[in-house]
C-alpha cells in the first residue's frame, strides 16, 4: 500500500499551481499550450476520481446483457462483435441505456462541459 | 522565403517589386501556409502560400493535393462564389515546391468569434441560408471543368470508415452502433454525382460582418453525393456550444435548405441526416487516429494526445442521433 497524498491529490495540487501562479505569467503560443497541460491534469484527476466506480458499475451491465462474466475490456469487446454482427441492436433490452450510462460516464471525465452533454445531464437529473 | 518570393514576384503579379512581411502561419510535415505582402507601386496586396515544400510533394490518400485545390478555388472565383483569387500556382522556377499564391481575404475563421462577437451580430442569422446557396453554386460548378479527384460513394466512405475504427483496436460500442445503422440506411449512389467540398464548416470558412467572404482548404475535395457537405455542415462539433442551431451554430436546416434550393439545385433530407451521421462518426474516427499519431510519433504534442479524449463527443452525439431519449 502506498503512502499518502493519493494521486489526486497530487495531480490538482501541480494543475492549481500551474493555474494559480504560472499561467498569469506568460502569453501567447506558450499560454495556449500551458492551458493544454492544464486541462490535462484535471483530465487525469477526474479519471482518478471517477473511473474505478463507473467502471464496476459498467461491468455490472455488461455482465447483465452479455449474461457473462470479464474484464471491462473482455465484456466491451463482446458486446461491439454482437453489435457489428446485428445480434444485439437498440431494439435489445437494456442496450440503448447501457450506451447512454457508458457515454455519459466517459464525457463526466472527458469533456464534462461539452454542451450536448450537459443537457442530457439536465435530463439525467429531471431538471 | 521573402526573397524566393521576391525574385519571381514581377512575373505572376504585374508591376510588383518585391514581397514583404512573410510569416509562417502553420505547418505539418507536409503542407505549410504562409502569409505575406506584395509591394506594389499602388499599395500592397495581402497574399497567402499554400505549399508543400520539396521532398513532401505525395499527398495523403485523401487529399486531393494542392494543384487541385489551386484550380478548384479558381473555378470557385470565377462563378462568382466568395473564393479567394489564385494568383500563381508554383513551378519549378519558383524553388517554393508544389503549391499556389492566393489573395488574403480579411475575415474571421474562428468559429467561437463568429458566434459571439457582436460585429457579426447581423450576418449570424443570414448565415445559415447563405451557406446553402454556396453550396449549392459549389454542387454547380461545371464537371468539364473539374481537376482529376477521387470519386467517393456512402459504401467506400462506410469501408474507409470501418477500417480505421479497427484499426484503433480499441472496443467502442457506440461506434459499432453508428457502423450497423450506416450500412442499413446507405441510400446508394446519388442521382447526380458533383463536386463536393469534403471539409466545409466553421474553420474553413472566412466570415465578415457581411457574411460569407471565403471557402478554404479544399484538400479533401472529391467526387460524390453532394448531400454530403449539407450532412458535414450540421455535425454537432461545429457548433460550438449552439446545439440548437445545426448549422454551424449559426441556424436551422430549414434555413440551409432554403438556400441551397433557392440556388436551384434540391435537397434530399434523408441523405443530409445518412451523412450527418457519417460525419459525426468520421470526426470522432479522426480524432481517434490524431491519438494513434500522437502515441506513433512525430507529433508528440499534448494538443494531440488531448483530441484523442475528443471522440467521445461525437459518441454523445451519435446516440442522440440514434437512440433520441424521451424529453
């Protein structure tokens, strides 16, 4: 077991410094850039943030559809051949809100401002 | 480059003395764009180079390579479409490499600008109609007088598409989704093949507080169902944020269709929506192999890597095109 701060912690501790005390310091190409970086590490603290419980909560469904047990990767792969091969399709119980509980769960850590996505999110929580 | 340009300047641009002011404005291995000015007795003239500099002359499989785009821009030009004049295509003579000078048309591209700034406040809600009458003038231009392109269909843009999902190796159910319903709803070949732009939306176009001043980048022009470009226009991702405006975020298809049909030419709804899709897919598809350049070298920029977690945008996307939820 290792030893404390987490990674998170450590991740949102360098992205406020660079946030906070660097990026009011330079411009142009290099600002553009630092805000790349920026985004990065909040990228990368949102995923350790969120991806252990979105994943056991997707492989759950997985196992439920595919009525088999694997990996997220392994239970994925199941579930794209039977798609391509047209046995499972939005007609397949349970599919359609699969792929949207995934989708939403991939844009919570990729792209959590991105428009279409928040208004589903709106939906989500029935306001 | 300014003294390149300068020596051959007088024989493509009459009475011109020199050039000044060039500066690089983008480049990938391949292709680079730079602007600068021409100097002339009367005041100088803005110009811009596209060109693939020697030794990178082979153009990727898709691009249509510079000589066409070059030619295409100018048949844009003289039917009066917003284009900008070409002034010279390069030769050997120039030592430049493979490529065209071009007018600089003044205007904005950045599509964030275009939908928020208040000096394109009027031009906005025209914007969407006057799009579909260009392109409809594009789906026009004479076929006589097009350069050799590659002719592309819904079937091959399916395969090509297929191929570079698996390619990634990487399981994405929705994609697989969007894949099975493209090849149960490929409407076949269109009644009328034409000449179709490949990558018109906010990015590729010059906007100015009159409206539509320029059609750029013409590198993926082909051949095929001109509903294409109508389907490529909508795509979520150009919308910057107005998700409720389909057309670039600038207004309705009701309003694109207007105008494209207004122009004389008729617009296929059903084929607009088949290529909407495709679109979304193709953009998510392009941000996944901007990821596999980022991890294969030499780009290893961060803005690369990041596009990469850019595909799951258009996976949002898709399921709203496919799999609508009660609202």
């Amino acid at each position: 077991m290792q030893d404390e701060p987490t990674p998170i912690e450590l991740t949102r501790a360098v992205a406020d410094f660079l946030r906070g005390d660097i990026a009011p310091m330079i411009s142009g190409h290099n600002a553009f850039k630092l805000r790349v970086a920026i985004n990065i590490l909040d990228l990368v603290t949102r995923q350790l943030t969120l991806e252990e419980a979105s994943d056991a909560k997707e492989v759950e469904r997985l196992a439920s559809l595919l009525g088999m047990k694997g990996s997220v990767m392994e239970l994925n792969r199941v579930l794209a051949q039977r798609i391509a091969k047209g046995e499972f399709d939005l007609s397949t119980t349970g599919l359609a809100e699969h792929l949207w509980q995934t989708t939403m769960d991939k844009l919570a850590i990729d792209q959590p401002n991105y428009a279409s996505y928040r208004r589903e999110l709106a939906r989500d929580k029935g306001t | 480059m300014e003294e390149k340009l300068s020596r051959r300047v007088g024989s493509w641009y009459r009475g011109a003395t020199g050039v000044v002011a060039a500066e690089k404005l983008s480049g990938g291995a391949s292709q680079e764009t730079w602007r600068f000015d021409i100097v002339h007795p009367e005041g100088n003239f803005g110009a811009i180079l596209r060109r693939a500099p020697d030794g990178h002359g082979a153009a990727p499989s898709r691009a249509a390579g510079l000589n066409a785009e070059a030619r295409l821009m100018q048949l844009a030009f003289d039917a009066s479409l917003p284009s900008p004049r070409v002034l010279h295509v390069l030769t050997p003579e120039d030592d430049l490499g493979v490529g065209f000078i071009m007018q600089r048309v003044d205007g904005e591209t950045i599509a964030r600008k275009i939908l928020r700034e208040v000096e394109f406040a009027d031009a906005r809600p025209r914007l969407a109609r006057e799009l579909g009458g260009v392109l409809a003038g594009i789906h026009s231009l004479p076929g006589t007088q097009l350069p050799e392109l590659r002719r592309m269909t819904a079937a091959k843009e399916l395969d090509e598409s297929e191929r570079d999902y698996r390619n990634l190796n990487w399981p994405k159910p929705v994609f697989e989704l969007a894949l099975r319903w493209l090849r149960d709803h490929d409407p076949g070949p269109p009644m009328e093949a034409t000449l179709v732009h490949g990558d018109f939306r906010n990015g590729n176009l010059v906007i100015g507080p009159d409206g539509v001043r320029a059609v750029l980048d013409w590198e993926l022009a082909h051949l095929g169902d001109p509903m294409e470009d109508l389907g490529w226009l909508c795509v979520n991702s150009w919308r910057f944020g107005e998700i409720d405006k389909p057309v670039g975020g600038f207004g309705s298809r009701e309003e694109l269709f207007a105008g494209y049909e207004a122009a004389g030419r008729r617009v296929d709804p059903t084929r607009v929506m088949f290529w909407e899709v495709m679109g979304t897919l193709r953009w998510g598809l392009m941000c996944g192999g901007m990821m596999q350049r980022f991890r294969e070298g030499p780009d290893h920029s961060m803005e690369r890597a990041m596009i990469g977690r850019r595909a799951s945008e258009t996976e949002v996307d898709l399921l709203g095109l496919l799999a609508r939820r009660g609202s």
